[in-house]
C-alpha cells in the first residue's frame, strides 16, 4: 500500500530531513512512526500527504508513483488519504458537523448524503450529541476526535496521525488509539507518528523510528 | 469519558458504504446536484461576509463605483457632443450662388446637372425673388431694400450632400469643386470647418476616455485584487485545511471569485446610479438651454445596453481581481 524507495529530501539551505528512507507498509496494516523532535517523522507525513515532494528517491501508494502526480492530480489522491493533525486543525468559525462535512463537500457529494455520512463518522468518535457546537466550546479530548472523524468521514484508505495524543492523559490517549484499530480492523492503513512510549509500548505493534532523518530501527515492537 | 463502540447501525453504514465505494463513484448526478447546491451556497456565504463588514465592503464599492464612473460620464459627455454634431451634421448644406442674370434655361440645366451628381442627396431652389422675399420677411431691412431699384441678392441652390459617418471631407470638397466647374455658377460655399473641429474634438475625447477607462480599470483590478488579498489573509488555515483534505484549487477559489464579482457587480451598479442621478440633475437644464436654440436636442443616457456593459465590465474587473489574488496565493502554498 505505502512503499518508500530510496526517499531523501533536502530542504533550501542544505538541511537534509530524510535520507534514503526505504520500508513497506501493507494494506490494513497499523504501525507507529517515532523518533525526536527534529528526526523527519513530519517530514515523513508531508511526503504522504503531498504537502512537499522528495529531492530523490520514489514513494508508491498502491503501486502508484506519487511523483509522477502533476499538482493539478493532488486533490483527486488526497481524497484517499485522511489525516489527523496534533494540532487538530480544526477551523474555529464553523461548527463540528461543518468541519467534519469538509472533506465530503470539497469531494461534491449531495448534502443528504454529507448528513448521513457525517453523522456515522461523529457517531463512531462518540460526538454526535455536539455535532452543532464550534470546536471551541469542546475539550482537548473532543476535538481531536472532532479532527479523527473528520480524518474517517470519506472513508479514505490511509489514515496518517501526527502526534495524535500529543496534549491528551493516557486514558484519553487509549481512547484515541482504540479509535485507530477500529479503522485498522475495516481494512485502513494506520500510521500514527509519536514520540509518546509509553503508549507504543502499550500496543505492540511495527514501530519504526527515525534518527537525524534515517530510518534506523524497524519491525520492533517494544521500544526501551 | 468514554468513547462509545460502535453501534450497529453505524456498522451496517459503514459496511455498506465500503462495499460501495471509497469515495471515488459517486453518480454523475449527484455530483451535479451538489455542485449546483454548493454553488448557491458559496454565493450566499460570499455575499453574507461582504455584509457582515458593511463598511469595508461600502467603502471598497465606492471606490469602484468612482473608478468606473468618472471614464463612463467622460464617454457619454462625448457621446453627446458628437450627437450635438451630428444634429448639424444632417443640416451641413453646401450654398450654390448662380451668376447674376443668369437664362432660365441655363437655371433649369444647371439644376438637372446638379441633380444628376453622385453625392448630391437633394437640392432646392431658391430663387432671387423668392430669396429678397425672405431677407424682407427674416431681417426687418424691408423698407430699406423697397429703396432699391434691383433685387441684389443672387438665386441660390441648397444642395444637400449625402453625408456618411465620419464625413469625408475630402469627398464633399471634390463635389464642391466640380459644382464650381458648372457654368452659370457664381460661388459655392460651405461651412464645416468647425465641424470638422468638432469631430477631431470628440474622436480626441473618446480616445481621453478609453485611456482613462484602461487605467481606472487597472486600479478597480488592483483594489479588488487588495481585498480579496486581505480576506485570504483571513482565511489562510481555512484554505490550508481544504487543500489537506482534498479540495482543488477550483474550490478554493470559487468563494474569492464570487466575492470579487460581487464588489465589481455592486461598483458597477452604484457607478450607473452616479451617472443617472448627474443626468437627472442636468437634463432640465440642457433641455431649456436647447430649447432656446429651438432645437430638439436632448441629453443621451447610458441606455440599457451601456448599463449592461458598465455591469459586463465591472463583474470583469471584479473576477480578474480575485483571480489574479487568489492564483498567486495559491502558487505559494503547492508542493515543493
């Protein structure tokens, strides 16, 4: 589903944020992406997200090579993906349901459908009680799933986290977690970015971890 | 706080909407329909925001309503001048004087000679007693020329060129020219110097107008351009986060533009009120000032097709301006 091949990306400037990254990620195959602060994990994600293209080096989703994606191509390949931001990114001016609708309305589907679909996905993250607030009246806890759902509501086939548990306590963090297996479980592909142990110890799964932009530890389960 | 399980009626959507798509197939149809639902909606948003903020939208309209304004009132003052113009244009005669003493018979070819010209629209005759006649009748110096053993005035042919849009002097001055040649012809006369002025005046003005009209035209762009500039300032997470989720630039765009139409829609519409309201306020005075020349001359409006094409232009300018901003926006936030 997700496989890097020789991946570098060098930044203006000479800073070199990932170097010759190379692994594989299975379809509905769930692992962690962790490393300091500085080591290319972000980096990593924008490279799936499109938000940055690779110096060298190819990155295939499903076969696909995303570099020989014109910009013009982006949307239509972003709509497979979903992402959840540590910083949620949810816009403050519209409601739960609003933000959650987002990713169906920028795809065209008719609002019928939208309600339906938003509905399930807020249903499943255990918010559709505050589907008519603004994100600012929610909890830390909330609105991240606020941003979860939103990450979930069309259904993409990557779902990519970037420190989605970075301000929450480790009950809420479980919580968060058990949300991304359920996915897992439906056949999507999870990657979560976080540089919380504890909680990567909790869930035996693939961790891989990157170290000043190298990937040098990959396939453990238990990180010490 | 816990975070429910899924229910099982969730499952079920869930299960089903795998099954069908992932997103990707959705009906033509539907897509149709939300595209149409989402346009009304992107309007409304559009035109609640410009409300929201009434004095920064009244102050931006009223900067394009000025823009536009000030070339369209220079164009139609010059399109009424050359109206006025015209009006005398129709009336421009050229004046045969025939030689004193001249046969009847020699009046009477002349008259068939002139009549038998191309360029010649229609002539009249005036003989020299109906021409004293006249001058007795229109200048009060009757009792004057009943002092006078012969009647001094000539017998004139009013001869009425065809004239077309521009008037070709040329033309008319070759026509004189042979009139000239005719054998009983004394003098042949014309005034259309200053008509000729005038035309040159008004191509001059009209040229004045469209340069004007260019560069206040670039300044409307430029200030719709500055404030579209300013509301994706406003909106910058908004458009990051719509790009993240898959919208394309089309989407993105499309509130920007419809706001830009909007600001140059409303310009363009106060721009025509301006110019009514100054119409209605001089009209009266140029009708009576018209009617002191016995003339039927009235003031020219922008008409209903000026008005669509003040309104063409403005929803134009608005667009570009919202265009130009929004694409280099998003020239700056692609992939690199």
């Amino acid at each position: 589903m997700i496989r890097f091949d020789n991946l570098s990306k060098r930044y203006p400037g000479g800073f070199e944020a990932l170097k010759n990254v190379s692994f594989e990620m299975e379809a509905g195959e769930m692992a962690f992406l962790t490393g300091h602060s500085g080591a290319g994990k972000s980096t990593l994600l924008k490279m799936l997200m499109l938000m940055e293209r690779p110096t060298s080096g190819n990155l295939l989703i499903n076969g696909k090579n995303l570099n020989r994606l014109s910009n013009s191509q982006i949307p239509m390949y972003r709509r497979q993906v979903g992402v959840v931001f540590q910083n949620h990114q949810l816009l403050l001016d519209r409601t739960v349901f609003d933000n959650v609708a987002l990713p169906l309305q920028v795809s065209g589907y008719p609002s019928s459908e939208i309600g339906r679909r938003v509905r399930a996905a807020l249903d499943g993250v255990g918010l559709l009680d505050k589907e008519q607030q603004k994100p600012i009246a929610l909890s830390g806890g909330e609105q991240q799933r606020v941003g979860i759902a939103r990450a979930v509501v069309h259904k993409p086939r990557i779902l990519l986290a970037d420190e989605p548990t970075g301000n929450l306590d480790p009950e809420l963090s479980s919580e968060i977690m058990a949300l991304f297996r359920r996915f897992q479980n439906v056949g999507v592909t999870v990657l979560i970015a976080t540089h919380d142990i504890s909680l990567i110890n909790r869930m035996q799964l693939r961790i891989m971890r990157l170290e000043e932009g190298e990937l040098s530890d990959d396939g453990a389960t238990y990180v010490s | 706080m816990t975070v429910l399980p899924m229910s099982a009626n969730q499952r079920a959507g869930r299960d089903g909407a795998q099954r069908g798509a992932s997103g990707k197939n959705i009906r033509f149809g539907d897509r149709w329909r939300g595209y149409k639902s989402h346009h009304r909606a992107t309007i409304r948003e559009s035109l609640g925001k410009l409300l929201r903020e009434p004095l920064q939208t009244l102050m931006t309209v009223a900067v394009i309503a000025i823009a536009l304004a000030l070339p369209a009132a220079l164009y139609l003052t010059v399109e009424n001048i050359q109206q006025l113009g015209s009006n005398f244009e129709s009336s421009a005669q050229i004046t045969v004087f025939v030689k004193k003493g001249a046969q009847p018979q020699a009046i009477e070819s002349l008259r068939t000679q002139l009549d038998g010209l191309s360029g010649v629209d229609s002539t009249t005759y005036i003989s020299a007693k109906q021409a004293l006649l006249e001058f007795k009748a229109l200048s009060g110096f009757g009792s004057a020329l009943r002092d006078l053993d012969e009647n001094p005035l000539p017998a004139v042919f009013l001869v009425q060129p065809a004239v077309s849009e521009p008037i070709d002097m040329g033309q008319i001055n070759r026509l004189m020219t042979k009139i000239a040649s005719f054998a009983v012809v004394d003098d042949v006369q014309i005034d259309m110097v200053w008509l000729q002025r005038l035309h040159s005046l008004t191509e001059m003005g009209r040229k004045v107008a469209l340069a004007l009209g260019a560069t206040l035209g670039l300044g409307v762009l430029l200030v719709i351009g500055n404030t579209i500039r300013l509301s994706i300032q406003s909106r910058r997470d908004e458009i990051i986060v719509i790009k993240l989720v898959g919208g394309t630039n089309a989407y993105v765009r499309r509130p920007f533009l419809y706001t830009g139409l909007l600001l140059g829609l409303f310009g363009a519409l106060s721009a025509a009120i301006m110019i009514y309201a100054s119409l209605l306020w001089l009209s009266s005075s140029v009708a009576s000032l018209a009617d002191l020349y016995q003339s039927q001359y009235r003031l020219q409006g922008l008409g209903f097709v000026g008005f669509l094409g003040l309104m063409g232009l403005g929803g134009m300018f608005g667009l570009g301006g919202a265009w130009i901003a929004v694409s280099k926006h998003l020239r700056d936030i692609e992939p690199k």
